[in-house]
C-alpha cells in the first residue's frame, strides 16, 4: 500500500472539523500542491513499553520486550520538537504504548502536544483497564485530545467504568466495538515482503528518535532484529522528508518479511486473549 499522503491528510481533516468539502479540500490542495508544505497525516508516539495486561498476541509484542520503560517528558518534547521543526503540519498524533495510565508523566504530554499548534488532532490509546488518576482527567477534558478505549470482551467492564469517568469530567472518547485481531505470526522471515497488503503501514510510529512504518516494526527493533529500518528524525530537514516518502513508499520495510501484519495472511483471532 503506497500512501497517497493528500488523500490521507484530508482523512484526518475530514474528522477534525466538519465544514463542507470544498473548505476542507482546498486548503490543503493550496498548502500542499501549490505552496509545497510538508504536511503529514499520522504519527504514533510510542511513550511507553510498560503494560499491565499480556496479550498474547498485542501487536506491539509488548509482552516480549524484557526491559519495561517509560519515555520521559523531557524526550517526548525533544522528539516532538525536533520533528515538527521539519514539516509544516501533523493531521494526528496518536500517544500510545503499552499502557498510556501508567505513564506518570502522561498530564505534562498532553499538555505539550496540545499547546503545538502545527498538531492538528490528538488520541490517547488505552486498554481500558486502567483508572485514570484525577488530573490526569482534567487536563484530556481540557485538552483537544480523544482517548481511544479498546474493548477486549475479558476486561469491558472497566471499560465501561472508565468511559462513564470520561462522561463525568468531560473528556472526549471513542470507544471501538468488536476489534478484530489477527495473529501477525512468528518474527522470521516470509517468502514475500508484507508491506503492499498491510493496512498498518499507515500508522508510521516514532520510538527514541527514530520513525518506522509501524509501531510493530519499532519494537521489532527493540527487541534486537537489528533490520535498521527507522528513519532518523536529528537527519537534516531534506533528508528527512525525503526519508519519510521513502517509508510511505514501502522503502524501509524490511520488518514487514518477517511479520503478517494486517493482511489475509494473517487469521482472524479474537481481541485481547492473555497469555497465562
Ligand atoms: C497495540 S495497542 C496499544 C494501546 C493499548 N495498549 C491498547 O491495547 O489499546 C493499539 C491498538 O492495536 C490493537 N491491537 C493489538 N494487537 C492487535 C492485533 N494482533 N491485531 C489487531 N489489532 C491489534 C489494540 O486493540 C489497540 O486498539
Ligand atoms: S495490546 Fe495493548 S494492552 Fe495488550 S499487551 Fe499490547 S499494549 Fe498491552
Ligand atoms: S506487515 Fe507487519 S511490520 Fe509491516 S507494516 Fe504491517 S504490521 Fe507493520
């Protein structure tokens, strides 16, 4: 799957603010076509490999990352920094892990990336087991933030707990419905690279300064595959842009010979089963 990144900016647009399309269309025709920007649809800041449940097969692998850590705030800034100094605008940030509730710096996060004004959309990734603490709901409710719950047949009565929390101080959510999972497989080697038929490489994730096609392909990394598919973000600003086409393109992908991903080679598992 290439991405065709105005068609994927004007996705998320379309679920920021609801005008009417020529309003949302021409804007970024102007911005992107005409005047050049830099503009990016999504990116998924992994903030954390601490997790509380053990999902067999999380597609994260987070049960397999042996040493647990939380991305402190300073470098959360840095790298949101350091790459929003390179292109014009961000559609989405997504912050997500492991389990985001854990994270004791998650209120400072929020606040940051809602105080950037080239981010134009923030969701908070939960499993929807853990309670939030009571400032950390006040500053999502004051944020621009959705948090994202998902709904694992086990655990849904804490999901529910926590959405009525939610409706209580006002902070926006979106709660899935019958996910899907698929067992992604085994880290070895495939006979064709999976990239073209997985609809994952559109959640291009950036993990200790590095972006990768996907949150999976970041933590392949971590757990030593040692494929050097991430792409610097401390690159000068050409190279980087160049290289974030590159993965758009299906260029830095090599995790994706040794993962199913999201694709019909992969089978339909149900969501959130643990491992004992
Ligand atoms: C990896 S999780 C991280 C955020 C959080 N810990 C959670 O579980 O929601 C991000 C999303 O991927 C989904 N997911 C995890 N493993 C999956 C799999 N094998 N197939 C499809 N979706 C998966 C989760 O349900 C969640 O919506
Ligand atoms: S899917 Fe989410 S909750 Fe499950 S182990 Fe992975 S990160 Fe944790
Ligand atoms: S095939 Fe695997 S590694 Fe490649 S984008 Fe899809 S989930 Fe990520």
């Amino acid at each position: 799957m290439n991405l065709d990144i105005y068609k994927e900016c004007l996705h998320y647009q379309y679920k920021i603010k609801k005008k009417s399309a020529f309003f949302q269309e021409f804007p970024i025709f102007i911005r992107q076509k005409l005047l050049g920007k830099f503009e990016i649809p999504y990116i998924e800041f992994f903030i954390t490999t601490e997790c509380n449940l053990k999902c067999e097969h999380c597609s994260n692998l987070i049960p397999f990352i042996e040493k647990k850590e939380h991305i402190a705030f300073s470098e959360f800034k840095l790298d949101l920094d350091v790459l929003l100094s390179k292109i014009d605008r961000l559609y989405r940030l997504k912050l997500h892990g492991g389990e985001v509730f854990l994270h004791p710096e998650l209120c400072e996060m929020v606040n940051y990336a809602d105080s950037l004004k080239k981010i134009k959309s923030i969701r908070v990734a939960t499993n929807g087991t853990v309670i939030p603490s009571e400032k950390v709901l006040k500053v999502l409710a004051a944020s621009k933030a959705v948090v994202q719950i998902s709904d694992y047949p086990a655990f849904s009565g804490k999901a529910e707990k926590i959405a009525e929390l939610f409706r209580m101080y006002g902070v926006k959510y979106v709660k899935l419905t019958g996910q899907k999972w698929r067992d992604m497989g085994e880290i070895k080697k495939r006979e064709t690279n999976r990239f073209k038929s997985c609809s994952i490489t559109r959640c291009t994730s950036l993990y200790r300064g590095k972006i990768y096609v996907c949150s999976r392909a970041a933590m392949m990394e971590e757990l030593g595959c040692h494929f050097y598919d991430g792409i610097d973000i401390a690159s000068d600003k050409r190279t980087l842009r160049r290289d974030i086409l590159r993965i758009y393109n299906g260029e830095h992908c090599k995790a994706c010979f040794y993962c199913d991903g999201d694709t019909d080679f992969a089978e339909e598992i149900p969501a959130g089963k643990q491992l004992l």
